[in-house]
C-alpha cells in the first residue's frame, strides 16, 4: 500500500458548521491555541502536523464524538 497517497483529513469545519460554534467561542472553551484549531479547520499540512492526544480528547469530549468522527482517512487529489 502506498501510503503517500492518502491524507489525514479532520472534519472539524463541518462539525462547527453543523453546531454553529466558531472557532473563537471553541478555542475560549477548551483552552486551546485558535491558530491551532483554524489549522485543523483547514486541514493545514495534515501530512506534518502533530496533533496533540489531549487535543483530541478535548474535541471529542467537548462535542460528545470519538475519534472516528472527527477525523478520517482519504485518498490525495
């Protein structure tokens, strides 16, 4: 399998969208850099980004989503 093909996309702008939160109120609430969130957001340099396990827990918990919702596996292009 070639793994450089595929990316790891994070689908946090949906979820705000979906929840109309923005990324100040998000950032405020769970005590995380906004530059940071508006990068996932994004999907900024996925391939090169390091994504912390306490971030990951924050946006699970904070959303009521595990893991698995908030981010996927895709194919580039």
């Amino acid at each position: 399998m070639e793994f450089i093909e595929y990316t790891l996309y994070c689908k946090l702008d949906t979820i705000l969208k979906e929840r109309g939160i923005s990324v100040l109120k998000l950032s405020k609430e769970i005590g995380h850099r906004r530059t940071t969130i508006t990068e996932l957001m994004h999907n900024n340099n996925m391939e090169k980004k390091k994504i912390s396990a306490e971030l990951i827990m924050k946006l699970c918990l904070y959303f009521d989503v595990s893991p698995n919702d908030l981010f996927e596996v895709r194919r580039k292009g």
